[in-house]
C-alpha cells in the first residue's frame, strides 16, 4: 500500500521490493527504469515528511483500500518514470 511504501525506508525499499522483483521488473523494464522507480521513492519519502497534502492522501487510507485506488492519490506525481 501507498502508506507502507512511505514508511519503509530507501534500502527496506531497494532489499525487500525492488530486487526481490528485479528479474520480472527486466522483463518490462530498463535498468535506467528500475533505477528511477528507486529514486521515485526516495522523493516520495522527501515529499510525504514535507507536504501535508502529501502526506494526507495516504495516510487517508486503510489497509481495506485497494492498491490502485489509494495509489490513485500519487500516481500522477511518482510514476512519470519515462
């Protein structure tokens, strides 16, 4: 969920999501693609600490939430990897 992906740290990020996944991700994605999304993250973490708008659309949510409707809030701004 939105509200787990900003609270988990860079690395927990990178350890835990980004390379347990990474040779499905190569499949789709470039190395270059792979490496935005982990540094999309890093700026969401920046942007949820600073900006209340931010930081109330996740938080917002509940574990009984669908991924894409509580992602719905962010997308726009941290999923324009291309």
């Amino acid at each position: 969920m939105p509200m787990d992906l900003v609270k988990m740290r860079p690395s927990v990020f990178i350890n835990e999501v980004v390379d347990r996944y990474r040779r499905h991700l190569a499949k789709y994605w470039s190395a270059d693609l792979i490496d935005k999304a982990e540094n999309k993250h890093r700026e969401l973490l920046a942007v949820y600490a600073h900006e209340p708008n931010v930081k109330a659309a996740p938080d917002k949510h509940d574990k009984k939430t669908f991924f894409n409707e509580a992602w719905d809030c962010l997308k726009r701004r941290f999923m324009q990897l291309r």
